[in-house]
C-alpha cells in the first residue's frame, strides 16, 4: 500500500528525510553514519581487491608499498579495537561489582543506623551522622 498523501510527503522532506520508494537506489551513507564495522570490511575489501590487482594500480600509486602500509594499519586498528572491547567487558564487569557493593554498604549502613538509633539516647545519635529525628 503506497502512501501517497502530500501531508506526509512534506512532513518527510520538512524533517530532512525522503520517502523510500521500492526499487529505487538510496544514496550511499555519510561517512560518519556507518558503522566502524562496514568502514572497517569495505577497508578490508579494498585492501583484498589492490594487493590482487597490484600490478595494475602501481602506476598511480597503489603499488606494494601503499598496499603493505594499508594492511599494516588494518591490523592495528583491528587490535586497538580488541583492546578496546576487552576494556569495555571488563569496565561492565567492574561496573556490576561496584553496584553490589554499594548495595551492601547501604544495607549495612541502614542496619547500623537502625543499631544505634535503638542502642543509644537520641541526643548521640549525631555523633553517629544522624540527624535527630524519630
């Protein structure tokens, strides 16, 4: 079901998009839209496709050379990411740790104020960090 209403047509091109019409070829995305992931396998691409057609970009400046420093920084960008994720793993593991134990300090500090405020005279308890309300 085509949706053909001149409103929604202007509603999309007022909010900078564009109706998708099927079978159409859409633009190719910005660079900063893709994802580290397809920049990152259309570099891998691009470096598989010049190390095989060598002989005939080495005139124009795709020779060993420039495929060699291309597949070197590849394999560190590919590394720096590893890194990066194991970061974030171990980050989110450090995170849940955190959140725990400032569960149970809280916990013990409800209990300990609890322990006072029933152990001791009211006019103490601010020696204790609380304030004097029952």
């Amino acid at each position: 079901m085509e949706n053909n209403n001149p409103l929604n047509e202007q509603k999309l091109q007022n909010e900078g998009m564009q109706q998708v019409i099927p079978g159409e070829e859409q633009p190719p995305k910005s660079h900063l839209s893709r994802s580290f992931n397809e920049r990152l396998g259309e570099a891998d691409l691009l470096a598989v496709a010049m190390q095989a057609n060598q002989d005939a970009l080495t005139p124009g400046g795709g020779g060993a050379d420039f495929v060699s420093k291309l597949q070197g920084v590849l394999i560190e960008i590919k590394a720096i990411n590893q890194e990066q994720e194991r970061f974030k793993a171990s980050l989110k593991t450090s995170t849940e740790k955190f959140l725990l134990k400032s569960k149970e300090m809280a916990q013990l500090v409800r209990k300990g104020r609890s322990i006072v405020k029933n152990e001791l005279p009211q006019v103490r308890w601010v020696e204790f960090g609380i304030k004097a309300t029952r």
